[in-house]
C-alpha cells in the first residue's frame, strides 16, 4: 500500500546554527602541549575518544587544539555539533551531522538531506552510505567534532554511528567528547588499531599543572603543602580547581583557603554544588539574578535573556560574565551567542529551583517559549513550553510544526513531545491525534498486533471530537488511515469497508487521502476479480498521487496495475510496469522488493527459473536487510511470505521437491502463529498445489475438508485458486466429470471479468479432464485454443506444472501438441516426463 504522507518539503523548523559553532577558545593559563601532541597523533586513526566524567576540561582542550593547528599554518576543516538530550531523534541528529559538516565543503550531503526529507524516508542505512559517498569525495583531511555524545540513548542513532564509523573515509577523522564509553564496536575498533583513546586519568591535573594553575589563578601565593593537598582533594579535577579560583577571588590571604579545604570533601557533584553556591553568593545580587533566571537556557543571547528576565540588560549582562569568566562560552565571534558550561549550567539550576521555585521558573520558561516561538525557533518554543507545563499552548506549538499532512520526518521527537501532553489536552486537538497515529505507525511495526491497539486510543479521541463537530471530510480521512492500517495489520475486509466509507464522506478539495481509499478500493476490485473496475480505480488513485507529488502513492499504484496486467494476460505490460517500479525505487527497498517478486513470478511463469530465483531471493534479502525499518511482521507479511511462495514453485519446478515442501511447511506455521488467515489459506493451498503436483492426493483431501471447515473466502481470486485445485484433485481421482463441471463455471465468469491468466488455466485444466475422460478430440482442440491464447505473452509454467503432472497416461498424448514449440523450449517430453504421473482412474 501507499505512504500516508505527500512528497513535499517538510515543515522542517530551523536548526540551530548555534549547536554547530566551534567554541572559541579562551587563553589558557596552562597550555597543555603533551595532550595537543597526542590529538595530533590521533588523526592516523579513524576515531579519537574523549571520554571523562563533566568538568575535566574535553572541550577546551578540543578547541585549543583547533586553534592552536590554524596558528601553526596546519590548520583542519573543522565540523561541530553540540549535541543536546532534543537529538535522540535519528532523523533530527543526522540532519545536524550534515549540517555541521557544510564546514568541509558547501553542499556536502546534499542527497542525503533530501533522502531524510522524503515522507517516507529510506533506512538510515541507505542515507549514511549516500553521504558517506559524498565524504569520500573531500580531497582534504577533515575532523568531525560530537561533544556531548552521553546525551544519546537511540539505540537507532548508536546503531547507525557504528556504520558510519566503520564505513569513514579516510579523509574524513570522528572525535567523539563523551561523559561516559558510547555503546559502539569499541572492542573491535581497538582491535583493529582505528581507535585513539583519552580518558580522566589522561586529563586531569598533574601536580605541576596544579601549581601552574593556582599560582597564576588566585590572588595569593600558596605553599607546596597546600597545592599538593588541593591536587589529591580535588583529583586533578580542571573545573574544580577553576571554581575555586573563583570563589577565592577578592580574598586577600589563605585562611579562607584552609577554611574551604575543611570543607572540601566528597564526590565531585557534593564539591561542584558547594562551589557554585559559594561563588554565586560572591557576586553581585543583579548578577546572581540573571545567573538564576537564565540557567535553564541551553543557548543566550542579550535578547532572549531581556524577554525572561523581565530586564534589559542581558547584551551587558553576559559580557560581564565573559569577562570574569563566569563559565559562559562564546559561540561566535560577534559576542551574540553564548552557552554555560555544561556543569555549571546544571548546578546553577539546582541552586535556582531551590531560590526560586517550580512556579516561578515555569513563568520564566513561558517567557522563553513566547521568545523562541516569535524568532522561529518553534522546536524550542515547544521543549521550553512542555517544561512550563503549559500543555495548551504546547499542543497548539506542535500541531504548527506538524502541518496538515504529518509531512515532518522527526517521528520520534513528535512522539516524545505528544506522550508528555495529558489526554484531557490531547482529545481537544483531533489533528495532532491523527497526526499521533499516524507518527506511532511509522515507528512501530506496522504489521504488529500491539500497533492497531496503540494506534486506537487517539484515533479515539479524535473520532469523538469529529463526530461532536459533524466534521464529515475529517472523519472520510480518518476512516482512510484506519483503512491503510488494517491493511498492514491483514484484516482486509475491515479496510476495504473503511476505504468505502472514507470516500463517502470526503470532501472534493481533498486530494490525498482519497487517492488512498480508491487505490484501496481497487486492490478489492483486483481480489474480486473485476480486473476492469480495478484498473480504472487504480489509474484514478495514480493521477491523485501524482497531482501531489507523492511518489510513494504513485508506486503503490503502479505496483497493483502491474498485478492488474498480469491477471489479464498481459505479461509483458506487468513486466514493464515492475522494470520501471524498480527503477523508480532505487533509494526504497521495499518497494524494490514488491516488485522483484511481480518479476519473479512472471520468470518462472516464462521458464527461467535461474532468472526467478536470482529476484526473489534478492527480494527477500532485501526483506531481511531492511526488518528494522519496516518491522518484522511487516516484513514477513508483504515480503517475506509472498516471496517464498513463488521460492517453492521454483525449487520444485528445479527438482527440490523436498525443500520446496519445507519452505511451505514453514509459512503454514508463520502464518498461522502471527493469525493472518488470508495468508493462511493462501500458504495451505500452495501446499495443496504442491501434493497434487507429486501426486500426494490423500494430503489434497485433507486440504479439501479443511477449507470447508474454514468456510467461503470473501476474495474470489482465492476462491477460484482453491476451486481449480479440486478441479485438479478430481480429475486426478478420475471424476472428471465433476472437474468439467466445476471448470465451466468458472470459465464463463473469468471470461465475462477478462481474467486472462484465469481463462487459460481453467482451459488446460479443461483438457486434461477431456483427456481423462477419453474424449481426447475435445481435449486436443480446448489445448490448442488455449496454446493460442498464451503463445503471444510466452506461457510456460501454467502448462508445464499441470502437464508435468500427467506426462505419462492418456494425458501424455496431450504433451505431443505441445512439441516443437511450448515443449522444445522446455527440453522436450523428457523434461516432462521426469515428473511422477498423477492417477488416471
């Protein structure tokens, strides 16, 4: 089936060129020239690791390096992202990847960007590799920076970082500043020599750094004994040596320095909150104000600082603090951006909740959010309004980033934003419900029980909201998704009626959601059998699609003409149209699946079995690759089953008998452990083919009694398949007149629905009852005419299997009209003849 979403641009928010400044680098008072030497030395490797607890000095050292390359006439394309707790969405992180590595060359990653914009994206996978191809293209060494990497806990992102790693350029050099060891392939990194490493123990403060620091840090000189006691009580710990510069700065003499050591005890977190607060309480009151009211901004800047502090000083506020070096670092060289460091940041909000109070602070988010919202900061506007716990008017920010058509691709970051809404809030948004759904569709498996549930509960809502207002066009488009999601979930019936009833009550100035419902409509028309009603709905759900731009739609609905021209007998036309599917989904190997498995069947229906193999194995492959992005049940559902049903056909057509029963065998569990009965029946009529064709008939019988057990299968198609395989079993009992009675009805309604594929298939079934029942002119002549009809498109297999069946018997005479031409291409009588001979009463 289609994607729900349209191809067009996404309402994609700006992303925060902020995050992708390189922090510039203060003076040092102590230049660590052995640990520069050994980044330097790290650029052989494919990784450097910078992994140590907050406040051991990674990124200033980063940074200083950095600088300290360019002074040297050595300097390095340098691409940072600053990543935040907000990047767990796969689809937002690699778009800042992207971004930030514009610094290489303008346009880099281009294609990629446009893969991860499209409404129904390609896996991750398949993006990194476009843009790891166009790293490859850099003539000159580069260094992507990720500070901050702790924040990740994506197993996706993870995932998708370790092939990155392992499919980098060697142009190209990852420095990764972590809190703790990321979960990627480390071990086998290490093992592989790509890997330079620098932990705590490589960066803290030996003891002459220490003295180095202090000496020139504070305001009087200290002993030997003091500074070596500093260094043991504080571990070589940068920033805790730094906020003790600070809160002795303006004291005259050391007594306040033994007061403070009595006290200075305990993990780095006790130290760090004890020091903030003693240098909090050292500054100016004005000062301490702005330090409390700001310290939950991940970003400043004078502006954004004046709308939350009520004040307008923030511009002056925060070069002062520049200048005392307050923790505040500079994110471009204009002085208008600057960020706190990551560890004062989160013990100045400690302090704030404490003076200030939950209330206060949600007054000074709504105040940011307000702020982020009118500069078209929308995201943030979002993330600073959920933390106000203004929930109405973060449901009104979301529903804007959204759009009417769920066209943003960070599903995940929606997700996240939507479950912290309450549900008294969320019923009044009917549109951020659907767009819910629709969001928990495309992260879940589509096909698993549990998503139709999950999936429910805002449908729900919005159903209520809509049925209050007498919103008919809103209740036609949720009809219509639910009608695509019990698809995937294989209840058909359920979403061929809901398909109905969408297009009852949509409007006329809707156009996506109708293409859905008539491409629906038609796959309904295409298992009644009515091959005409189902074409002309298939083209009218194309031409929606295309008028909107959704290639995805359009697919779909080629794919299902392509399955319309095969059932009518035009074989080469449904070859065309997979050919030029394939082609059309280069970057999505689902759909590039799909049609593998239209080719496959139609190569073993034209005799290349080598050729049919080749497909549907790459089909399945392609299934296998791809679970992740799809899900299992959805990969097993429309990949995985109807691709190892054409699979046994082959193996048998080849000789595995054996294997071909095994693989059959197999699905008749899949299918019925996951209670997909349509597929069910589906698989156990294959199997049923399959006994028939090595003359198991008492398995046959016992497949006959079960599908009257099961009762009439509401889709014709699979009715007529389960009719033609008693057809088979009777004149294998030699009831042939039973068999022709059964035939003719179903060739005068195939013929009346122009089911060509059907026709001929109840012709030569028709024959060999003729045969059976000696009267073998009747015989000869419905085979010729049925030779006739399939000479044009290449039949093969449709004769072969039936005939291969029954090579020896009366039936054999039947194979001698076949010399020279369907047989010859075959390899003759003796092709045939290798198969057992079915019973001939």
């Amino acid at each position: 089936m289609e994607e729900i979403q349209q191809t067009r641009p996404p309402d994609r928010y700006e992303l925060l060129s902020t995050k992708l400044a390189l922090p510039r680098p203060r003076p040092s008072l102590v230049l660590r020239e052995p640990l520069l030497a050994r980044l330097d030395e790290a650029l052989e490797y494919k990784l450097t690791l910078l992994s140590a607890p907050a406040g051991f000095g990674k990124t200033t050292l980063v940074s200083e390096w950095i600088a300290t390359r360019g002074e040297r006439q050595d300097p390095l394309p340098v691409a940072w992202l600053s990543l935040d707790a907000g990047d767990n969405d796969p689809v937002r992180f690699w778009r800042y990847v992207i971004a930030a590595c514009q610094a290489f060359q303008t346009g880099i990653g281009k294609s990629a960007l446009v893969l991860l914009h499209t409404p129904r994206r390609p896996s991750l996978e398949t993006v990194l590799t476009t843009f790891i191809n166009e790293l490859a293209q850099l003539a000159h060494k580069c260094v992507l920076v990720l500070e901050d990497y702790h924040v990740i806990t994506s197993s996706q992102i993870h995932e998708t970082m370790a092939y990155l790693v392992d499919h980098l350029p060697a142009t190209v050099h990852l420095l990764i500043l972590t809190r703790s060891d990321p979960p990627l392939p480390l071990a086998r990194l290490r093992a592989h020599g790509d890997l330079y490493e620098l932990h705590a123990a490589d960066l803290r403060f030996s003891l002459a750094e220490t003295e180095i620091f202090l000496r020139q840090a504070l305001p009087f000189p200290l002993s030997a004994e003091a500074i070596t006691r500093l260094k043991a009580r504080t571990e070589g710990w940068v920033t805790g040596l730094r906020l003790l510069a600070l809160a002795l700065q303006g004291r005259e003499d050391t007594w306040d320095l033994e007061h403070m050591l009595g006290t200075f005890t305990g993990s780095h977190r006790h130290i760090l909150e004890y020091l903030v607060a003693d240098v909090l309480s050292s500054q100016p009151e004005r000062l301490q104000e702005f330090l409390l009211q700001t310290a939950f901004l991940n970003r400043l800047t004078g502006s954004l600082c004046d709308a939350v502090t009520g004040r307008n000083d923030g511009e002056h506020m925060l070069e002062q603090m520049e200048r005392a070096n307050l923790f505040l670092i500079p994110l471009d060289d204009m002085g208008q951006w600057y960020r706190y460091h990551a560890l004062f940041a989160e013990a100045m909000q400690h302090e704030a909740r404490r003076r200030l109070g939950e209330d206060y602070l949600r007054t000074l988010y709504d105040k940011a959010s307000h702020w982020y919202e009118e500069h078209g900061l929308l995201a943030e506007a979002v993330e600073v309004a959920l933390s106000a716990r203004d929930f109405t008017r973060a449901a009104m920010l979301i529903e804007s980033i959204v759009g009417p058509y769920n066209t943003i691709n960070e599903l995940h970051t929606l997700l996240r934003w939507i479950e912290q809404l309450p549900e008294e809030v969320l019923q009044e948004h009917p549109e951020l419900c659907l767009s819910y759904a629709i969001a928990l569709l495309f992260t879940l498996d589509r096909s698993a029980p549990v998503t139709m549930s999950l999936i429910q509960v805002p449908l729900k809502m919005a159903e209520r909201y809509w049925q209050a207002e007498g919103n008919r066009p809103k209740l036609g488009e949720l009809l219509s998704f639910r009608s695509q999601v019990a698809w995937w979930q294989g209840d058909l019936s359920q979403a061929f009626a809901d398909a109905r009833q969408a297009l009852e009550l949509s409007s006329e100035q809707e156009t996506l959601w109708p293409g859905s419902s008539i491409l629906t409509v038609g796959m309904e028309e295409l298992l009644a059998g009515k091959l005409d009603t189902a074409r002309q709905a298939v083209l009218e759900a194309r031409v929606r699609f295309e008028a909107i731009g959704n290639a995805y739609g359009t697919r779909a609905a080629t794919h299902v003409l392509g399955e319309v021209s095969s059932r009518q007998g035009e074989l080469h036309v449904a070859a065309r149209i997979f050919r030029q599917e394939i082609a059309e989904a280069a970057e999505d190997p689902i759909d590039m699946a799909n049609a593998l498995i239209g080719l496959a069947a139609l190569s073993y229906e034209w005799n290349e079995l080598q050729k049919a193999e080749q497909e549907v194995s790459q089909a399945l492959d392609l299934g296998k690759h791809h679970v992740d992005e799809v899900g299992k049940y959805h990969a097993e559902q429309f990949i995985q089953i109807p691709g190892s049903l054409v699979l046994a056909r082959v193996l048998n057509a080849r000789g595995q008998t054996v294997q071909a029963q095994r693989l059959l065998q197999e699905l008749v569990v899949l299918t019925q452990e996951h209670r997909w009965p349509y597929l069910h029946r589906e698989v156990l009529a294959e199997q049923a083919r399959l006994s028939l064709m090595v003359s198991d008939l008492v398995t046959v019988q016992r497949w006959s009694a079960t599908i009257t057990q099961l009762g009439e299968d509401f889709r014709l198609v699979q009715r007529e398949r389960e009719a033609l395989i008693v057809a088979r079993l009777l004149i294998a009992q030699g009831e042939a007149t039973a068999a022709l009675l059964l035939l003719e009805r179903w060739q005068a309604e195939a013929h009346a629905q122009r089911r060509t594929q059907s026709e001929l298939e109840i012709q030569v079934l028709t024959a060999l009852a003729h045969s059976t029942h000696k009267n073998l002119p009747q015989a000869k002549e419905t085979l010729r005419e049925a030779l006739v009809l399939a000479q044009a498109e290449g039949y093969q297999r449709l004769f072969l299997d039936d005939f291969a069946r029954c090579a020896r018997g009366a039936a054999g005479y039947l194979c001698t009209e076949l010399t020279g031409g369907l047989c010859s291409t075959a390899g003759g009588t003796g092709y045939l003849s290798s198969y057992r001979p079915c019973a001939t009463g």
